[in-house]
C-alpha cells in the first residue's frame, strides 16, 4: 500500500462521478472485491449509454483503475498533469460542452415556473 493505492480509490470516485456507477458492483461484498482484483472496469460506453466524457478523461480514469501499481500514476502531481493536459478545446470536448450546456438549458426550462 502507497500513494498509488490512494490514486486507485480516487480513479473509483471519479469513475462513478463521471459515470453515476462504481467501476465494480458484485451481487456481494466477496464478489465485489474480487472484480476489484480481477476484472477491469467498463468501459464508460457501457458504464453510460450516452457517453459524452472524452475520451483522454476516460484514459486517465483507466489508467488510475490499472490493477498493476506500476501501471497506475506513480503520484497525484503526475495524475493532475494528465487532468491539466485534457485540451477543452478539440472537437470531442467541444461537443461534450455543447451537449452539456444544452442539458443544463432544458433542466432550467423544466424547473422554471411558469
């Protein structure tokens, strides 16, 4: 156990943030941890029907669920350059926004009284 463990739980929590699901979810506890141990995650296409998370995020997520320590970030600074490098910019991340943007509109309009 070291700060390459801590970053496997943070790539949990971001796994299932960014998906609304746990990277692994056993019919028990036992089973549970035994996907952690053995299995890799979802991709977040199966994870999330209507996958808007580009796909440098989910690169970085994956890595950090890598099973291999030495497979993983090898330290949060180096975890939060990976983060810093996603370009908002390019055309998927463009799209991602406007997709965004367009949710939270039709939210407003639905929680808006009339």
């Amino acid at each position: 156990m070291d700060a390459r463990s801590d970053i496997y739980s943070l790539g949990c929590v971001m796994y299932e943030a960014l998906t609304g699901k746990p990277p692994f979810l056993g019919e028990n506890v036992v089973k549970t941890i035994l996907m952690h141990l053995n299995e890799p995650p979802r991709k977040f296409d199966d994870a999330l029907p209507q996958n808007t998370i580009p796909s440098e995020v989910e690169d970085i997520v994956m890595k950090c669920l890598a099973k291999l320590p030495p497979e993983r970030y090898q330290s949060v600074d180096e975890l939060k350059e990976a983060l810093e490098s996603v370009d908002l910019h390019t055309s998927e991340s463009r799209k991602v926004l406007i997709r965004n943007k367009q949710r939270r509109n039709k939210l407003r309009q639905l929680l808006t009284p009339v």
